[in-house]
C-alpha cells in the first residue's frame, strides 16, 4: 500500500478484481507459531496473462523509443514485435 500510494479500500478490491480475471493469483502464507500474535500474510503474484497484459499496458502508455537514425521508430521492449 505504501509504495503504491493507495489506501487499503482501494488497493484490495483491485486485487480482487484483477484475481477474478485471472491477472494476479493469491496464497496465504504458512502458518507459524512464531509468528508473533500477526495474522496470516496474503501474497499476491501476477499469473503469466498477468503479466502479458502489463507489457501491453506499459507499452501503450510509452511514447515510441526514436532511432537516431532519421527519426525511425523501434518498438518497445516486451511489445508484441
């Protein structure tokens, strides 16, 4: 939450979202003894259509990367070239 910025009652309907659509995949964390009185942690990690649809995002919200060989554009890393 911190690092995105986005309060709890955000942040865990988007996951939800992006779980029911297959774009991320969540476990709980093991059970330990030690573990101090805190509740389980749950991980969240995108799946692999997850991660495709990311590359597609980030490549349409990058402006093209210019050559500096007469303005010819190349494509983006992890785009569909």
């Amino acid at each position: 939450m911190r690092a995105a910025r986005v309060p709890s009652g955000t942040l865990y309907p988007m996951l939800a979202r992006l779980r029911q659509q297959g774009l991320v995949e969540s476990e709980w964390e093991p059970q330990h003894h030690d573990a101090g009185g805190r509740p389980p942690r749950k991980y969240y990690r995108l799946t692999g259509e997850g991660i495709r649809v990311v590359r597609l995002e980030l490549a349409k919200a990058r402006p093209p990367v210019r050559s500096a060989r007469r303005g010819a554009v190349q494509p983006v890393p992890g785009s569909a070239r």
